[in-house]
C-alpha cells in the first residue's frame, strides 16, 4: 500500500500551485494592459494627425481667401449667403 504524503505537504503543494496561478494572470493582465496602452497612443496619434490635417487645410484657405487669390470664389459664396441688401 502506497504512502500517503503528510498533510503540510499537500497543502504546501496546492499553495504552490495557487501561487503559480496568481503569477501567470499577473503577467497576463500586465500584458493586457500593455496591449490597451499601445492601443489607446494609437489612436491618439490618428486623433492628431487628423487635427493636424484640418489646421493645414484652414490656414491653406485662409490665405488664398485673404491674399485676393481667392476672390473670385469668395464673390461665388457670397451670392450663396442671403445677406439681406
């Protein structure tokens, strides 16, 4: 008939492995939250380049409307806008 293993090492053996479980979800959710982190500076950075786009396409029109370049399609717009004469 087989031996049976003292209590204290049973126990230790699932105290062990309950240690080892804790471990592996700790480096799991670390790397989660790596994972959300290099997600959201993604999406930070498409955020910016957007804005920066839209800056550049404001400034672009703003000169050509007020450099008189740009005078003939801002008489255009106006017949457009009901300005009440």
């Amino acid at each position: 008939m087989p031996r049976r293993k003292p209590r204290a090492e049973v126990e230790d053996s699932y105290r062990r492995e309950g240690r080892m479980d804790a471990r592996v979800a700790k480096k799991a959710s670390k790397a989660d939250l790596i994972l959300a982190k290099a997600e959201l500076a993604k999406a930070k950075a498409s955020k910016r380049k957007a804005l920066v786009a839209l800056i550049v396409v404001a400034l672009i029109a703003y000169y050509v409307l007020s450099s008189g370049t740009g005078s003939g399609i801002l008489d255009k717009l106006k017949t457009f806008i009901p300005i009440g004469e």
